[in-house]
C-alpha cells in the first residue's frame, strides 16, 4: 500500500495551516584592505553572496533579509541595531573571504538570533600552475573560521555552526542550508505559537505535569487555557447540512474494516462516525476562534454527558489536525505537544508515541499510543475501529490505526529537570514491516542499535517522559541543534 501524503490529509479532510515564514538575515564579510588591492574583487565576492540568497530564496519558505557587507569594525557596530531591530529567527554570516574578527566580535557579542558561519567556497579547487593570491582570496572562506570561532569563546558565547563546502554543485551543503532555515521556522513558532490546553495530565501521570510559565519562559509560546465546553458548545450546534459531508470525508480517508483479534474492537459504527464528525466539525471552528497552533487536552466530565462523549472522542479530528500541521496531544501532555511542534515544522511528521511491548524474538519495540495521531506519516490507509472502551480511561468510541511510515524514525522525549529546566532525549532507529496489533491504536514495529535491551536501558537511563514525539527520517542532529539555540540540554541516544 502507498503511504497518505501530507497533500492527501489536506485535501481529504482540513485545509493546512500555512507555511511558517521565519525570518533569516544574511550579511558577508570580508577585509576593507583588499578592496583597492585587488581591482574587482570585491564585485566578484558580492556576487558569491548572492547565490546564497539565491539559495535561501528558492529554499524552504523564508523571509530573506540582506545586510550586504560587513568588512570593518564600523559597519560591525552599525549592523547590531540593526539586526536587533529586524526581529529574526536566525542569522547566515557569508564568509567571503578572510575577515577580521573585530567584524563579527560586536554581532556575537550583541544579538540573540543564532548565528551559522557560511563557507562555501567557489572553486572545488585552485589551479595551482595559475594560483594567484587573487584567486586565494576569491577562495578563502574558511581562513577565518577559526579566528570567528576563538572570539565567540573569549565574548563568552556559544561557538557558531558552522556550513563547510562549495558554492556549486554541493548537494550535502544544499541540504544544510535547507535543514537551517527549517530550524528556523522551528525557532520561529516556539516562540509565537499559541498552543491550547484543557484540563490536566492524568492526575498520577507525574512526569507530564508542567509549568505553563516555564514552558513561556524556555520557548517562547503563549499557553491558551482553554474550557471544555468551548468544544462541547460547538458540537451540540453542528448541523446535518455540516455533519454528513464531513462523515464521507473521513469514510473516504480512513479504512474501516472487520475486527480481528480484540474483543474490545468491533467494526465502525455508525453512531462512532456520526460522533467523531460532529467532534471534528467542532475542532476546526475551535481552532479557528482561539487562533491555536496546537492542544493538548484530558477532560472527563460526567457520566452520560456530552462533555464525557466530546471529550473522549476528540481522537479523529486530532489525528486529522495533527496531520495538517495543529499538533494534538492526548492525556494533557504539554511538553510532549511541543515536541510534535518541533517535529512539524522540521517537515518530519511528530506523532503521539511511548513504549508498547517488546518482541524479544525479533528483537523490535512496538510504538505507538492510543488516541490521535500524525495521519500524514501513516504507512497506507488509517485504519478507524469502534472501541466498546478505551483502556485506562472513561468512554469508548472510534480509534485510529496504522502504523509509521517504513524507514528511518526519529525520537524526540521533553522533559524536565529538578531545578526545573527542560531537557530534550533524542534517539534514531528504524520503522520496519511485519503485522501490528489489530487493536484501534496505533503502532509501528521500532528497531534500535545495538539491540532493543540495550537501547530501552540507555534511553530510560536518561530520564524521560514516558510520551515522546515520533518523526519520520533521521533528524537527531537537527533537534539537537534546536535545543542548543533554546539553551536547553540534550542528549542523543548511542546506538553503538
């Protein structure tokens, strides 16, 4: 079975959010001294900068800001403000040739946004039996990198990334420049985003407890504290003429066959379809009124009420916003939902996952959850099961199942420390083929180095939460990135 792209979930069931602009400012630098040394050099360096907007322009959407140059300490200290007044999300200095570090002292010393050292040499190669030191200089990109890198060590800060390789023809350094400005758009919405909350993390769920403040404090977002009936309201108002559209759209989507094995699963049922459009009808206008970005809820309310039934049956519209780039998390797991942010705007999925049983035979780790999911990363068709209940908690209605898109996964565990800052633990491995259990949930059969009773002691030798954000390709580099320009500690799992 092919697997439902991210343009099929928009087209089949919620128009996706629009792309994030991040902001991203570019300035070169070079040596005044050279300029009227060497007659038409510094023509030739401008024009260097410009295929690395050009780059940036035709890359992942971005606002693309040019400074030009930067080749004396006065510019330097004139660019600050200037920086700072630009509000971006990230910085690329262009290392055109050798440069002074009195160019970059003052802007590493002074602005926020992250800065990544750009070396991208023309030339593969000098032709040596007609080197000059015209050419040399028309190359020297990285002659500088290491003075760049000892300043920001002596002002204090945090030494630059650094993107090593050549103008043309260089695809690695193509993919760098792209997974940059997709960092970007991360770092921009973490600390723009508004994501809802209703309710609490299940009550003896300890390690998902967390602090709305500090999650401001560490991201950026603004935590919207939201009533269930905000949702409720909205479900009792929805109309057939809305209602029955609505219910061939998600028949169309999802498969809806016999049960198998579970004697809690039955065949969808009408009154689980008709609840779980009318729910997801009154997500898409909550969303809308309150101007979120993502949710995470866990509401009960009273038995036999409409806020029991919305509230418990909140799981296909969360698994179809999720897929449209609105991050929903189920049992109220805040730090979890911005995990899944991080993942979206990576362009890397981020589904609802912990641990289910482990198959020593194969030596696989089932992953995987119960409630909504990420729709755009299911390998083939979501499956939607009625559910006569839902394990561990009040209700029963539509579940959904599929599993992870076959191939490289990644990990990503938000928790918090005991003086109260978040840590992020990252790890990769891989989705593989072979059954999952036929049960309204979804999983995906996870292989991890060295072996999985390895694997499982070294993760959970790392504190996390027992939710974690599930993405497709290998990305642990990337998240790590975005964790060190949060100033939040990381680690990656070894997998050696």
């Amino acid at each position: 079975m092919n697997s439902i792209s991210p343009a099929a979930v928009r087209s089949a069931i919620y128009t996706r959010r629009k792309p994030t602009i991040p902001r991203i400012a570019v300035f070169g630098v070079g040596y005044y001294k050279y300029w009227p040394q060497f007659d038409g050099l510094l023509e030739q360096l401008m024009k260097k900068q410009e295929v690395l907007i050009d780059k940036l322009k035709s890359g992942p959407p971005a606002e693309v800001i040019d400074f030009g140059l930067v080749d004396d300490v006065f510019k330097a200290y004139e660019l600050v403000p200037k920086l700072n007044a630009a509000n971006v999300d990230l910085i690329f200095c262009d290392m055109l040739t050798y440069a002074t570090s009195s160019t970059f002292a003052a802007i590493i010393r002074s602005v926020s946004a992250p800065i990544v050292l750009v070396a991208l040499q023309p030339d593969k190669a000098m032709d040596y039996t007609r080197a000059s030191t015209y050419m040399q200089l028309y190359n020297d990109d990285i002659c500088s990198l290491p003075e760049f890198a000892g300043v920001a060590a002596r002002m204090g800060k945090r030494i630059p990334d650094m993107i090593i390789g050549t103008l043309h023809d260089d695809p690695a350094a193509d993919a760098e420049i792209a997974e940059y400005c997709r960092i970007a758009a991360v770092l921009h919405d973490l600390r723009t985003s508004r994501i809802g909350h209703i309710g609490h993390p299940i009550e003896a769920m300890y390690d998902m407890h967390s602090d709305s403040t500090m999650l401001t404090a560490h991201f950026g977002a603004h935590i919207v504290q939201c009533e269930a009936h905000e949702i409720v309201s909205r479900y009792q108002q929805a109309s057939p003429a809305e209602v029955e559209p609505m219910k061939a759209r998600i028949l169309d989507f999802f498969d809806t066959p016999d049960p198998v094995s579970d004697p809690i699963s039955e065949k969808l049922r009408d009154s689980d379809l008709e609840t779980s459009a009318r729910v997801t009808i009154a997500l898409e206008k909550f969303i809308e009124a309150r101007k979120l970005d993502g949710l995470a809820y866990y509401y009960e309310g009273p038995d036999n009420s409409d806020t029991r039934t919305v509230m418990s049956n909140l799981i296909v519209g969360n698994s179809l916003l999720t897929g449209a780039g609105f991050p929903m998390c189920g049992e109220s797991d805040l730090k979890t939902c911005f995990a899944m942010l991080i993942m979206e705007r990576l362009g890397i999925g981020g589904s609802f996952a912990e641990f289910h049983p482990v198959d020593f035979r194969e030596d696989f780790v089932l992953v995987g959850h119960d409630g909504p999911h990420n729709v755009a990363i299911a390998e083939g068709r979501p499956v939607l099961r009625s559910l006569v209940k839902y394990h561990g908690k009040p209700g029963f209605g539509a579940g959904v199942e599929f599993k992870i898109k076959e191939g490289p996964i990644t990990m990503l565990s938000i928790n918090s420390t005991y003086d109260g800052k978040l840590r992020f633990v990252i790890a990769e491995g891989q989705s593989v083929a072979g059954p999952i259990p036929p049960t309204g949930n979804t999983n995906t059969r996870g292989v991890f180095k060295p072996d999985v009773r390895t694997f499982l002691h070294r993760w959970m030798k790392e504190g996390p939460t027992h939710h974690f954000a599930l993405g497709v390709g290998h990305h642990a580099k990337a998240i790590r990135k975005v964790a060190d320009y949060l100033g939040l500690e990381s680690v990656i799992i070894e997998t050696r």
